[in-house]
C-alpha cells in the first residue's frame, strides 16, 4: 500500500504497509466505511436544553462504580463541538456515522411530548453530516435509560417496551426523512446481564432472573419500534439491531468444558440471535434457566413482534472465548446451578482492557453467522481496541498496535466474506476516546485523541491508515 503522507488531517504517515495481494483489496467498492460513537460516552452537556438524568448518571454518582468516579458530565463536549467532529469524519473520507440518540435528551423521563430542545441538537448533527457527505447511522438505544423508567421498574418491567417504542417514533418523525439506517438497540446483552445480574454496569442491580426479563423486554421494545418504524419509514429504509456476539471453544473435549461452551453460545449469542431471527429463544438455554428458576416472561405474539423481519445485523467484535467448564478450585457449578463458564487465556496478546486480540475469532463468527442465520446481511457495528497510547509533544499518537489491530479484523472480514459470509461495511469503534463505561476515561478506544484538559483531537495514525485503506479499496472498484 502506499503510504504517502497525505496533508489532511495532518501530514502523517499511515505507517503499516499492506501487502499487494493482501485480502483486505478484496473488499468491494461498495464497502461501507465508518465510525461508531455512543451519546453517553461523548456529547457532556448532562443537564443542558431539558436532559434529565439517565441511569449511566446515577449510577456515576455510586462510590466505586466507576473507576476514578469518572462521568460523562462533560465527556468529550461533543454537544457543543459537534461540527468539528463532523468535520474529522469527513476529512478521513469515511462514508458512515453511526451515533446514538440520548433518550432522556429527546423525551425527558421517558415518557410524555418531544423536548424539541433536546431533538434539535440530532437534527444539526443529522444536517451537519449530510451536508458532509457523510450517512448519518442512527442507533436509538445505547444504554442511557431515563432515570425515572428505571425507578418504575427499568428493564425487567414489561412497560420499558412500550415506552422504548414510543420514543423510537418521536425520533423517526424528526429524523425519519433524512436518516436511512435504523440500529434498535445496542449490545442488549450488555444492558441487561452487566446491568440487571453482574451489576457493573448502571443500574448496578444483581438479579438473573431481572436480566433475564430485562433481556426479554429489550427485544420486546427492538420488535415494538421495528414494526412501526418499518410502517413509518420510506421504502428502502434499514432498519436493524446491534448484538455482541463472540465465538467460544470449548478448552478441551470434555463433557464438562462442551457443555459450558454450549450454554456460553447459549447466554451469549443465541439467546439473542434466536428470537430475532428465528423467533424463538432457544430450547437448551430455556431449559437451562428453569433449572434455575428462571423463566423468560414471555406472553403470547411477543415472538412475532421480536421476530420483526430486519434488514441489517449490526455485528460487534472484540474477542472470542476459549471455555473451561471448571473454576479455579475445580468446581463445575456455579452458586446459582448454571455450569461454570470461565473464560480462559489462550496466550495471545491483550489490549488494554485485558482483551485477546483474536482477529481469527471474527472471521470464524462472520462465517457460522452466514450460514446459521442465512439471508442477512451485516455490517461491523463496533470493533476496536484500547491501547495505553502515548502521545508526542503534538499530540499525536503513532498507534502501531491498533493500526495492526484494524489491519487484521478487516483482513478477518476480508476472509469472512470470501467464505461467504454477506458482510457489507466495517465502523471502526470509536471516533474518538471516550468515557468507557465503569473503566471511567482510563481506556482509549479512539481512533482520533481527545485531551480530556483541552478538548483538542488529534487523529492518530490509526485514523489515518483507515482513511487510506479505506480510500484504496474504494478507487479500485
Ligand atoms: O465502549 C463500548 C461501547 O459502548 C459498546 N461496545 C463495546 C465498547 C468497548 O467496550
């Protein structure tokens, strides 16, 4: 690849060459190319134009919960300095924006009329970006509950569905003429197991018969607003869903380690895939649970409405699993009757979260996707890599390891798709570092660096051998 300095964003080198016989050139010119963010963890601005508190609020306010008792008060100011961030997108050539919607921004509470304030501000994002060129991704739930849905109930209360809905249409009759791609929910995993049974995420609360109801009414409100977001919009319009899905092998042959890699895929992947796609959750993880005492709060037609036909699955990758079904003292059970499912090094390299750089894993994903769920195409949603980046007396970051990270997961999605599996764009997790959950602003995931003092980004040179890449494989079509 050649990796002539280029004068904007800066005159870097992208520094990775890429060989000419590389896969990734086999990526169409069609491919979609893009960034991820998600509004908590960028916009600040919690308290301006009628915001009212979502639980990533509360929760931020918990002694311990977040590392550094980090918020996202101000996060990247990414509210009041949009436009510029609009324009780093565009000036790294990418065709795709994917950003999330702030419901307690647009429908204070949860429930009631627009606060056209609040609305306002996607309606300049929206505007901003196109008149960019640049596609505006819209995800509409991406974990900031409403405070006030939480204290009646959240998400394990069948109600959240309805009112998940109902916010959905607010947005589509505001952004619905100029947004053409619809994300229901991001990582409804995440929301509901972090949040309802482990409790590291907000709400905090630790209950696995909560999350698993929770689980059910997040896909309960996904199938709600698809159906009359699908009624609403244009024809051609994409409507989807974003899941976290990682592949997991059993560590050894064993009955015991097949068995807890099994209900892994069960918990982590199917019970998801299944009601979208095939409207119904799985028989084994059903069963599992109720062994437990834990039955999925399902009423008759929930099915259906779950099983709402979707246009995109939005796929989100950072590593996959190897399963003992055994813990440290030898134990096979869990202290709630579930087989142990402990994750276990493979020996490879790690981000800074601790991850296993397991690019392989998503080739492998990709391809049983296509062929166990066929007739859906995807699309990378998020992948990405916190690295303990250093940067220069410019600011800039010369990050050589996620420059190799993203050469090597679009490189798996390359070979995913000469496997046949339908994947059509990659956006590239995140735009810019950002506040990272309980991990609080300790973990950079950006492609472009925020100084957190000064507000100032730097693309690093990830960004810039995106931009690249991405520029190459779409004149070679
Ligand atoms: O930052 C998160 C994002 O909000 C959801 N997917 C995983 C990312 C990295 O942890």
């Amino acid at each position: 690849m050649d990796t002539t300095p280029s004068p904007t964003p800066t005159a870097r080198r992208a520094s990775l060459t890429v060989d000419q016989d590389d896969p990734i050139w086999a990526l169409p010119a069609t491919f979609r190319w893009g960034v991820a963010t998600s509004a908590y963890q960028i916009e600040g601005a919690t308290s301006e134009d009628g915001r009212t508190p979502s639980i990533w609020d509360t929760f931020c306010r918990v002694p311990g919960a977040v590392r550094d008792a980090d918020h996202g008060d101000v996060a990247c100011d990414h509210y009041h300095r949009m436009p510029e961030d609009v324009a780093l997108i565009a000036d790294l050539g990418l065709d795709t924006y994917r950003f999330s919607v702030a419901w307690p921004r647009v429908q204070p509470g949860g429930r009631g009329p627009v606060n056209h304030a609040g609305l306002a501000f996607y309606d300049r994002l929206v505007d901003e970006l196109l008149s960019r060129g640049v596609e505006p991704w819209i995800t509409l739930y991406h974990w900031d509950l409403p405070q006030e849905l939480e204290d009646a109930g959240g998400w394990p209360g069948r109600d959240t569905a309805y009112r998940f809905a109902d916010y959905a249409m607010l947005v589509h009759d505001a952004l619905g003429d100029r947004v053409p791609t619809w994300t229901t929910l991001n990582e409804p995993l995440c929301a509901a197991m972090l949040g309802y049974h482990v409790g590291v995420h907000a709400p905090g609360r630790r209950d696995l018969g909560d999350a698993v109801a929770a689980v059910h009414h997040l896909l309960l409100g996904h199938g709600l607003a698809t159906e009359r977001l699908r009624a609403a919009s244009a024809p051609g319009t994409q409507l989807g869903i974003t899941l976290n899905l990682g592949p997991g092998q059993p560590a050894t042959d064993s009955a015991v380690d097949r068995n807890a890699a099994r209900l892994a895929d069960g918990l982590g992947n199917r019970l998801y895939l299944d009601p979208v796609l095939r409207g119904s959750y799985p028989d084994d993880v059903v069963a599992d649970l109720a062994r437990v005492g834990v039955q999925i709060p399902v009423r008759p037609g929930d099915l259906e409405t779950i099983s709402a036909p979707i246009d995109v699955l939005g796929v989100n990758y950072y590593f996959a699993h190897r399963i003992s079904g055994t813990d440290e003292q030898g134990r096979t059970a869990e202290a709630d009757g579930l087989p142990v499912r402990r994750s276990l090094p493979t020996g490879r390299p790690t981000t800074a979260m601790g991850w296993e750089i397991q690019p392989e894993g998503l080739t492998e994903l990709l391809v049983r996707l296509g062929h166990d769920y066929p007739g859906i195409p995807m699309v990378i949603t998020e992948n990405g890599a916190a690295f303990d980046d250093e940067p220069d007396a410019d600011g800039f970051v010369a990050d050589d390891d996620r420059v190799a990270f993203v050469a090597e997961h679009l490189r798996a999605v390359a070979r995913a798709r000469q496997r046949g599996a339908d994947v059509r764009g990659y956006l590239a997790w995140s735009l810019l570092d950002n506040f990272e959950w309980a991990e609080g602003y300790a973990k950079r995931f950006g492609l472009v660096r925020v100084d957190y003092e000064t507000q100032r980004r730097v693309p690093k040179r990830s960004a810039l051998f995106y931009r690249d890449v991405a520029q190459r494989v779409r004149q070679a079509g």
